[in-house]
C-alpha cells in the first residue's frame, strides 16, 4: 500500500482540484483573477496543512472507486424501498440486531470509508470498530478488528456479513491495494 508522499509540491492532488473548483465555484467566475487566486490556494493549503495530516494511502484504482460510488449510490436506493416497505409493515417483521463483521482491512481511511458506506445504507449503521487502536504500543501487531453494526432486520447473519465482505471490503481492499 502506498501513502501519498509521493508528489512534495502537491502532496493531495485530488483536494487542490477539489480545492481549486469549489474556490471558481464561490466565486461564481473564471475571471484571470479567481483562476489565479484558486491555483495559488490549491497549491498551498496543502503544503501548509501537510505536516499536520497522517500518512494516508493513496487510491491506486481511481476508476474502481468510482464504480464503488456508483455501487453504494445504487445500494442505497434500493435499501430506501426495503426500508420504507419494513416500517410501514407490522412491526413484529422486524428483527433488529448487532452484528460483528471481522475486517481484513488494516488502515483507518479504507475502514472508515467501509464503516460510513454501512451507515449510509438504510437498515444497518455501524456502531464501533473492535477492538480499538489506542491501547497498542508502535510495532506490535495489530489484532484482529471487527466492524460492530446495527441492523433494522436481521433474517441471515452469514449472509449480511459475507455481502458486506464482498459488496464493500473486497473492492476497498482493490482501491487501496490492501489486499
């Protein structure tokens, strides 16, 4: 896994493009002026911020992480219809439960993103990230993680957790080239 050093005068090039067109968007102009003014802020809000980020990797599949997007975007459209179809249902449908999802990922960025793609999907919402990192020391090994989610209606455990393994993890782990 590469972390994104690799470039010391633009060290995050995706947030200066970002940086760069929200500044032309507030603005509401491509004038010589805010094309100016946005190159210079783009190039330097991550120059100045940069020693005080940690090291994060760096998305080796940018068009695989699209697609992910597309995926989760489609993933929560439908979880919307299935979600609306279990509430104005009978309630006594409804089995809701906390579920332990074993992770192979290591780094805190893919997590992250795993465990906010959960949240964002109607019916399930993580809660926690097992065991926690603080308590270990540099240099030792990191234990096995879980993601602890929330699920509104829980029907098959194995399957929740397998499609979460191969839905989401399996291509963050590609994008990242974690695994």
């Amino acid at each position: 896994m590469r972390f994104d050093a690799k470039y010391r005068w633009l060290p995050t090039p995706y947030r200066s493009v970002m940086l760069f067109v929200v500044w032309l968007l507030l603005n509401q102009s491509i004038e010589a002026v805010h094309l100016f003014f946005g190159v210079v802020l783009a190039l330097l809000i991550p120059l100045l911020i940069q020693r005080f980020r940690d090291p994060q990797p760096v998305i080796e599949r940018p068009l695989l992480a699209l697609r992910y997007m597309l995926r989760v975007l489609a993933d929560i459209v439908v979880a919307n219809a299935q979600v609306a179809v279990l509430i104005l249902g009978p309630k006594r449908r409804l089995n809701p439960a906390f579920v332990k999802v074993p992770l192979d990922l290591q780094h805190e960025l893919p997590i992250t993103i795993l465990a906010s793609t959960v949240s964002m999907t109607p019916g399930t919402v993580s809660a926690e990230v097992l065991p926690s990192t603080e308590s270990i020391k540099p240099g030792e090994p990191l234990p096995q993680r879980w993601l602890l989610i929330h699920v509104l209606n829980l029907t098959d455990e194995a399957a929740l957790i397998d499609s979460i393994k191969q839905r989401y993890e399996a291509p963050l782990k590609e994008i990242f080239n974690a695994g």
